[in-house]
C-alpha cells in the first residue's frame, strides 16, 4: 500500500483546501492522471497520481484544508 501525501503546490502557504476528487474509493488508477483537484491561495490545480492501482481508502474528505506532506489517500491492490 501505498501513501499519497498532499504535494507542496501552494505559493505562500502549505495548505491546500481539497476541492474535489476525481477518483473515488475502489476506483482504478493510472500513474500520471489526475487524482483530486486543490485550490491553493491562488490557483485551482489538479494532483495527479504517483503511482498505478486502486484508490483503496481516502483519508482527507472534500472541503478539508490540509498541510503538504500529510497523508490524504492510500493506493494499492485489493485485498
């Protein structure tokens, strides 16, 4: 399993408030493609996957505002 950490995209700010996820839970993901949207203190800007699998649990929902490098999501394998 895999952590996906909030990437550090703010200009003036380390967080990010989660706008909305693209990909839910038990959704197939491909390394490269968009993940979740974000808005930083300018800017709304996509984060796209490190890697390939299932989005196996999001921990950071819609609407929370969140440091870079927190955890908001695992990728892996089912099972």
């Amino acid at each position: 399993m895999h952590a996906v950490r909030m990437p550090p995209l703010g200009q003036t700010s380390d967080e990010l408030e989660i706008r909305a996820w693209l990909k839910r839970e038990g959704d197939a993901v491909t390394a490269g493609e968009p993940l979740l949207e974000v808005e930083s203190d300018k800017a709304l800007l996509e984060v796209e996957a490190t890697r390939s699998g299932t989005l196996l649990q999001i921990v950071c929902g819609e609407g929370e505002t969140v440091a870079a490098g927190t955890v908001i999501a695992y990728i892996g394998e089912p099972g």
